[in-house]
C-alpha cells in the first residue's frame, strides 16, 4: 500500500512539472503526449506561436524528436527568416571605432537573421538543416557580429558564408 502512494504522488509531481514549463522553449516537446511519438499520421500540430522567433533562443531542430524535425522545419520557413528592422542596431566596438549591424544588409542577405538578444546575426538555412555537430557554429549557435567584415571586398564575411554553402 505504502509503495503504491510514493509512485501516485510521483505521477502527480511529474504532472505538475511539466505544466509549469509552460514557457520554455522546449514546451513542444513536453506538452505533445507521448502516445503520439508511436502515431504513424503526420498530423501532428506544431503550434507556430510557441515556436521561438529569436535565433539565438531558438531550440536546434535536432533537438526534437526526429519525427517532428520537418514539422518543425516547414514551420520556421513559413515564419520566414528573423529580419527585425530598426534605426539603429547598438554598436559594437572594435578598437577605437563602433559599427553596427544595418538593416539593409536583409534585402543583400535574404538567408541572413538577427538577434535582437545577442545582437549578432544568424544563418537561416544553417539552422534549418544544421545537425548536431554544427559546421559553422558561428552562424548557428555563437552568432556573428564582427560587422567590420560584413561588405569588405571579397573577404565579405557574408559572401563568404554564402560560398562556404553553395
Ligand atoms: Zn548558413
């Protein structure tokens, strides 16, 4: 009898957790029930909203479980990439001079995302198909903001991403 009350209480405890990370990037993989992993349908419903738009906060699609991976995917891409547009971006020194990101670099860049978090820019294609060993972390995960490579001749960083790619 006393056993069966510990593993009770343990389910409720478990329950009460789960509901509690209501908010956390990774909600989808807790609040889809686990009875549908086996669920041969792909109907599973990816709630857009929940999905985060920061390419710095964002849960790598090798995270999730593998049947929900292109979900996930289709879902980003009709979300488009993370283009938020301002004035201006907050510097970033470099010795004696501060550069900023520029929000024309989005309509050269089409692929390129940025981070109001980190203030660094993002690859969304990289994130897209990145597996679990990233090759170019710098576009994934750390982001990229030596913006004093960004439109320096053919050492443009960002040309260069585009090539490394292609
Ligand atoms: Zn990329």
């Amino acid at each position: 009898m006393k056993k069966r009350k510990t593993i009770d209480s343990f389910f409720q405890q478990k329950e009460h957790t789960s509901a509690s990370q209501d908010h956390s990037p990774s909600n989808i993989e807790v609040s889809i029930p686990s009875d549908q992993q086996f669920n041969k349908s792909p109907t599973i419903d990816i709630d857009v909203s929940s999905l985060e738009p920061d390419p710095a906060l964002r849960t790598p699609i090798w995270k999730y479980p593998v049947n929900q991976m292109d979900e996930i995917r289709r879902a980003y891409i009709k979300m488009r990439p993370y283009q938020p547009i301002k004035k201006e971006y907050p510097p970033t020194n470099f010795g004696n001079q501060n550069r900023r990101f520029q929000s024309h670099w989005f309509k050269k860049f089409t692929w390129l995302e940025y981070s109001l978090v980190k203030n660094a820019a993002f690859c969304f294609p990289c994130f897209l198909f990145e597996y679990k060993h990233p090759r170019n972390p710098a576009f994934t995960i750390d982001g990229f903001k030596y913006w004093k490579r960004v439109n320096d001749g053919d050492r443009c960083t960002f040309l260069m991403h585009i090539g490394c790619n292609t």
